[in-house]
C-alpha cells in the first residue's frame, strides 16, 4: 500500500508559518535601515491589514463549507456609505445600526440565492459585489462622505488603549470569535462536515442547506463590520472602500492553509496568512518600488505561496 | 453462432493486492461474435480481471492474447488499440453535447480548416446508429435521453470506435423491461457482426436469454467454463456459492418475539418508480435482511426511511406512533441510524480525522449550549476505537488512511454511538475483506443482542443467512416473498428465489 508521506503533510499544514517566519527575516535583513523592525512599522503592519484579517475570518468559514464569497468587498463599501449618511443625519448609533444591516441584508439574499435557490456562491457573490458597489456609488452620487463624529472614529479607526491601537482590539477579537466557534463549537464542526463531503453531512443529519445559508450571512456580517473600519480610519463612507478585498482575503485563507475546497479551515492560518499579505505590502513600499512592480511582485509571491500550501 | 477460434484468450492470470491473491492463474477466453457471461460473488475478481484487459490494472503474470498475438495492455489507450470497448455502469458520456458528439468525442472530424466538421459528425453517427437498428436523434443532448439510451448511446461510442470487444457491468441494473429487450436486441446485432461481448451479471434469466457461455469465478479461481445449453441454473448457483466459510454460515436460530408492538412498522411505502406500496414490520431485536437484485429498489427504499429521498406516500410508525420522517435529522430523533451504501461518497469525510467523523453525527449528545465537550468526545471515541477494534487505534488519524473494513468499522461506531434503536445497514461488507467481514457480521449480532433492530440490505445471500432472523426477498419495488430465516434451506435455495427461480 502507498502510504502519503506523512511528513509532508505536517509541513503543509505549518507552511504558512515557515513562509512567514521567512519572509519576516527576509524583510529584516533586506530592509533594516529602512526602519522595517522599529515597532511603529510593524503595529502599522498590524493595523493595515485589520480590515481584511476580519473580513478573512468570515471568509475562512464560507470556503471550509466549500463555497466563496465574493461580494465582501462591496458590502464593506456599501456599509461605509450607508454607516456615513445615516450618522450625519440620524446619529451614531443609527449608523453602526444601519451598516450592520447591509450585511444582514446582503448576507441573507446571498444565503437564501445560495442554500434555498441552489445557485452557486459565486455567481451569486459575483452579482452581488456589482449590485452592492453600483448601489454605493449611487445613493452618494459618487462623492464620498465626511464622518465628524468623533466617538465613531475613535472607537472604529484611530482609537488606542494604551500604546495599542484600537483596531487592533477588532481583528484580535474577531480572530478570536473565529477560532472558538470554529474549533470549540457544533457549528464549526457542521460548517467542515458540510464543505468536507456534503452527502455525508447529510446522512448525519446535519442540515447543510442552513450551514451554507449561515456561513453567507456571517461573511457578509463580518464585511459590514470591515466597512466600519473603514470608514473610522479614513474618517469617510466611500463607494471605493474594500474594493478588491475579496481577493485579499480568499488569498490570505488559501495561504493560511485552508483548503479551497472546503472541509478543513484554520482561522490562526488565516490570521497569519492576512499579515503575510500585509507584510508583503509593507516591505515592498518600504524598499520603495512602484505601484506597478509591487503589483507584478505581490502577485507572483500569493500564485507560489498558495501552489506551496495547496492541498493536492 | 460463434464460429471457433478465440478473439481474446487470457491465460494464467494471477493477480495480488497487498500479498492477497484476487486471481489466481485464471484463463478466460471469448470466441468471435459470442456474447460470454462472466459470473461470480462480489470479489471473486470478475471485475478485476475485466481491468486488466482494459488496461487498468497490470497483472503479475500470465498472458493476454488478441485475435491468437501476444499483446500487453497497459494503458486505457493500449486496449483501445486492441478493440476492448468499455461499456461504463457510470457514464463516460458528456451530458452537455449532443449523441453525435458524445459518439466522435476525441476522435473528431475536421474540416479542412481544422474546424470540427459537425455534418460529418452527425451524418456518421447516424450510419452507427441505423447498423445498430436503433432510433435515437443524434442531435440531442445526451442529458434529455433516458438512461437506456445514454446506455446505448455509450455502445454506439465502443462501436463507432471499433470496438471488437465490449465489456458491459450489470448493463440492466437500472433498466426497465422494455428498455431490457431494447439493449439485447442490439447486442444480438453486434454479435453477427462479428462483435464479442463479455457479459457481467447477477441475473440468472438474462443470463440465459442472451449469453452463449459462462465463466464463473470464486475466490480468484476460474471454477467453471460451459455452454450455457449444457449447464442448469442449479450447478451454476453451486458453483457461484461454493462452500462457504461456516462460522459466518451458521445461523443462531434465536427467536424473535412477534407479539409484542413492533418497532418499526410501514405501510403503503412508495418512491417514485423504483419502490412500490410496500409494507412490512420491524420487531425489537430483530434482523430483518432485504433481499434482492442490484436496482430491484431495496437502497431506495431504506433510504426514503431514513428521509433521504422523499416518500411519495406510505405511512411510517414508530413503536406503534405514526411519525413523520422528512429528512436525515426527523429520522434521527425517531433514534434512526443509517450505514450508507457508500462509505467514501456517503457514510465520512475522508479527510477529517476517526475522532470528527464519529463526532459530526454525535454533535448535540457531545456538547452543552453548542460548545463542544472535549472530555466526553475523547472517551467516546476512545470507547468506540476500543469496542469496535479500529485499527490502528489513532483517533486523530485521517479516515482515507485506514483499510476499507476499518474505515466501515468508523461508520459503525459513529452510528452507535447515538444509541439508535433502529439501525439501517446497506450494504455494509461491500469493500472489506473477508476477516472484517465476519467481524461486522458479528457487530451486527451484538447490536441486535442489545435489543436494538436492524434492516440489513446485501448482495451477499451468506450474510444474509448467517445473521437475519427473517428475509424480505425485494423484486421490481415489491416485497416478492416475505421468509422467516428457517424456512430457507441453503444459500442456493435463497439464491433461486432472489432470482425468481421456480424450484
């Protein structure tokens, strides 16, 4: 009998943490006059990558039930505008409010289209992210709007306890939510049983259809969340905001070493793999390339560090 | 009808999985134009014979002969080359393109530009058909046919490719009558054009409708070869039989007391075409063996028990309550278990380690307030390692790492670790080897010692015989004969009646 090579499997399942332990190193060494290791850059790695480590946790569980979701990103936008416009006019608790229920909403018409329906998440999601982008762009006609409420921004954006920054204080905890509901709880168990082999979910009882309807809502939840990060660390809801995150946190999932095809997640990898991607991008402006070749860069690293962590 | 020299000759065939021989220095010939039936228990190594002449598994010794040439056959392609044509039980066609695509796939025709030439496509499909005498548009997709003629659409693909030899597994399993009569008629044409036809089957009347010889197999070893003319349907059971291991054989002969209320009870079950009005009851303790033929209904009956697949109507009662079953998770509050017919697409993900598999159908009884108990999951797994002998006993270890009898033994755990009273068993020996075998034969005797009862569904008749206390033999979606365990003689006896048989 051909057994797998059993330790191959134990590197797959730590790659994300040599992948990033090298690169850290790799930075350092490279980019140390260049202020790389001074605590403030790395608390700036940090904070950058906030949003998309939160909405990367959503995403862990849509892809660990073997589905995508790919309207995270406008629903981040869509909830910074909507957040924004209904705080200057109703108040502060109407915003958050108000932005958390464009993830409720999404995320229901996502889970419904998806469980219910039948339609794949993607075309789904792929649909949604346009409706949710145009329907930003739409109510503020393209402009973006001022937030000066000051609660807001500090609790969302720029707030610190001590030393440490308040959207720190959001990922960690998101992080954290995450990996308990994921490892500790019956429904990260039916959300891998469902994305591990649907059929046999099924025969276990567990109703799959309401896992998939579930991991669409809290994706978009998550995201609407995100949109309010956004739009306390830039002080503003913009149609633009969270533009192209998706694909930042589909690749943070995959480097952290969840299987694309459902069935196994890890949220820790996850996180790891968000302040990979954020990591990347911070070494690369502060080697001071341009736009163009970060770009062509970033992506080569994300296409061979997810053909590492692959499953095969 | 066959004229004599052999157009595939298989000589001394041995073949060994993991040090177990599944062949043993077999010969199996098929004569030009002769349609041969290929008969024997599941795992006799029909179908391992029938992969080494396609190529798909290389034997460790012997010899291949095509039209009188030694030839070695290593790959799909190679056996193509050589005239063996696979008639897949699972399609090999795309459902998405028309008949005539389906038929010239891979080998397309092109115009002079390198464009696929749909005309000749078409026009050339049609001549394949009308040799075959058959009246299927071409132009239609294949997903709007029926799966009859998907079936010959497959055929018409083996032909069109010159084929000189087809292989067809089971072809009639999901069938109906007429559809039968259909696919014989075109399998006689092929003959007189010289086509031969190795023929696996169950079915002892389809056998001798249309198969000129048979060669049965047991236990890897070529048992018997004869005219069908020369031969009764008695000596071939006997010979598919053989004797048979008499630990397992031998039946208890306890007693199951009926007069009590029963567990489970049907009424008027119907599902769809393949299940019609059947009724029975379950008693406690008892083990209750469906019977019958591949595609006779017994699978989708119990999975419409099991609220799988919807009940068209029927009445369901659980110790003497009706109830209403409409999904996996009604069935499981009724304290219903399923044991799939497939363990790998079915019964556990392959990927996740014994102790997740046994904890996902466990998940409200091994948690409080949905956060999981870590403490009571690893002692139930650890129970369930110990009293079900998985080996290795590694809880964390991935399922697709243990052997297919150890794989079967998680299902099991996993299901009796909800403490069911009802217990549905589907096949559950398909794929383990014979120590296993008797292992969760035994399983199945203990869950029945607890009170607990069982409907067990096999092909096996030896598993049937040596565990169930009574037999509903299924023919066609209805319940042909209802059997107290006693009043079946021998395997051949139930043999003769799961296959209609008059004695």
């Amino acid at each position: 009998m051909k057994l797998p090579n059993v330790r191959n499997i134990d590197l797959r399942a730590t790659l994300i943490y040599w992948m990033f332990a090298g690169i850290f190193l790799f930075f350092a060494i490279l980019l140390y006059d260049d202020g790389f290791l001074q605590s403030n850059n790395l608390l700036n790695i940090l904070r950058q990558t906030a949003t998309i480590t939160v909405m990367a946790v959503g995403m862990t569980f849509v892809i660990s039930a073997a589905e995508i979701d790919l309207s995270i990103g406008g629903v981040a936008g869509l909830t910074s505008v909507v957040c924004a416009l209904m705080l200057r006019d109703y108040g502060l608790i109407q915003g958050i409010l108000g932005g958390l229920a464009i993830g409720l909403i999404v995320g229901s018409l996502n889970g419904l289209l998806v469980s219910r329906v039948g339609i794949p998440s993607f075309l789904v999601t792929l649909g949604m992210q346009g409706v949710a982008i145009g329907f930003a762009a739409l109510i503020t006609n393209y402009y973006p709007i001022p937030i000066l409420n000051d609660t807001f921004n500090t609790l969302f954006g720029s707030g610190k306890i001590g030393w440490f920054p308040g959207l720190l204080v959001w990922s960690f905890t998101a992080v954290i939510i995450g990996w308990v509901t994921l490892t500790k709880t019956t429904f990260g168990r039916r959300v891998l049983a469902t994305g591990g082999n649907r059929d046999a979910a099924e025969f276990n009882g567990i109703n799959t259809k309401n896992v998939k309807f579930k991991v669409m809502l809290i994706s978009s939840v998550v995201a609407s969340i995100a949109g309010l990060l956004y739009a306390g660390r830039l002080q503003t809801g913009r149609y633009e905001w969270g533009a192209g995150d998706e694909l930042s946190a589909i690749a943070a999932v995959i480097l952290g070493g969840t299987s694309l095809f459902g069935g196994s997640g890890t949220i820790i990898g996850t996180f790891f793999g968000a302040l990979l991607v954020g990591l990347i991008n911070n070494g690369l402006i502060l080697a001071g390339l341009p736009v163009s070749q970060q770009q062509i860069i970033r992506g080569m690293i994300i296409i061979l560090a997810v053909a590492l962590a692959r499953k095969k | 009808m066959s004229s004599n020299f052999n157009v595939v000759e298989m000589l001394d065939i041995s073949k060994s999985f993991f040090g177990v021989k599944v062949l043993d220095e077999v010969c199996f010939s098929v004569s030009s134009g002769e349609i041969h039936a290929l008969a024997g228990e599941n795992g006799a190594g029909k179908s391992t014979l029938m992969k080494i002449l396609q190529g798909v598994y290389s034997m460790d010794s012997g010899e291949i002969r095509i039209a009188g040439k030694k030839v070695s056959i290593d790959t799909f392609q190679d056996a193509r080359k050589h005239g063996i044509g696979m008639v897949f039980q699972e399609f090999s066609l795309v459902p998405e393109l028309s008949v005539a695509q389906n038929i010239f796939l891979d080998r397309e025709h092109k115009n002079r530009f390198g464009f696929f030439d749909e005309k000749v496509t078409i026009s050339k499909s049609r001549m394949v058909m009308e040799e075959l005498g058959l009246a299927i548009d071409v132009t239609a997709k294949v997903s709007t046919l029926g799966r009859a003629y998907q079936q010959l659409t497959e055929i018409a693909k083996a032909i069109a490719g010159d084929a000189k030899i087809l292989i067809l597994d089971e072809p009639t399993a999901s069938l109906a009558k007429e559809e039968v009569d259909a696919l014989f008629k075109v399998l006689k044409q092929l003959t007189l054009r010289g086509v031969s036809i190795v023929y696996i089957s169950h079915r002892m009347d389809e056998i001798y409708q249309i198969c000129d010889r048979i060669t049965i197999l047991r236990d890897g070893k070529k048992i018997a070869v004869s005219p069908l003319a020369e031969i009764t349907p008695q000596e071939i059971i006997a010979h598919i039989t053989g004797r048979k291991d008499v630990q397992m054989l031998s039946h208890e002969g306890k007693s199951v007391e009926r007069s009590v209320v029963p567990i489970f009870e049907g009424i008027g079950i119907c599902v769809g075409e393949r299940v019609n009005n059947v009724s029975f009851k379950l008693y406690p303790g008892e083990i209750l063996g469906l019977a019958g033929l591949m595609g006779s209904g017994r699978t989708e009956l119990v999975r419409a028990i099991f609220g799988m697949d919807k009940k068209d109507e029927g009445i369901v009662s659980i110790e003497g309550k009706e109830v209403s079953i409409k999904s996996p998770r009604d069935a499981m509050s009724h304290g219903i278990a399923f044991i799939p017919e497939d363990r790998r697409r079915q019964g556990l993900v392959m990927e996740h380690s014994v102790k997740q598999n046994i904890l996902s159908a466990n998940l409200s009884s091994l948690s409080h307030l949905s956060f999981l108990n870590y403490t009571k999951i690893n002692g139930v797994v650890q129970d369930a390692i110990i009293n079900f002998e998985v080996r290795p006993a590694e809880a964390n270890r991935e399922v697709r790492l243990f052997s297919g009898g150890n794989q079967q033994k998680v299902v099991i755990s996993k299901w009796m670790a909800t403490n069911p009273k009802i217990v549905l068993m589907d096949e559950p020996t398909v794929g383990v080897d014979i120590g296993t075998k008797v292992e969760i034969m035994k399983l199945v005797r203990s869950i029945a010692a607890e009170g607990k009862s069982v409907i067990l569904v096999s092909s096996e008749l030896p598993e049937l015989l040596g565990v169930c206390d009574r037999i509903l033999v299924i023919r066609k979606g209805e319940i042909a004969e209802e059997l107290d365990r006693r009043e079946i003689r021998d395997e051949d006896h139930l043999q003769m009646i799961v296959q209609g048989i008059r004695i």
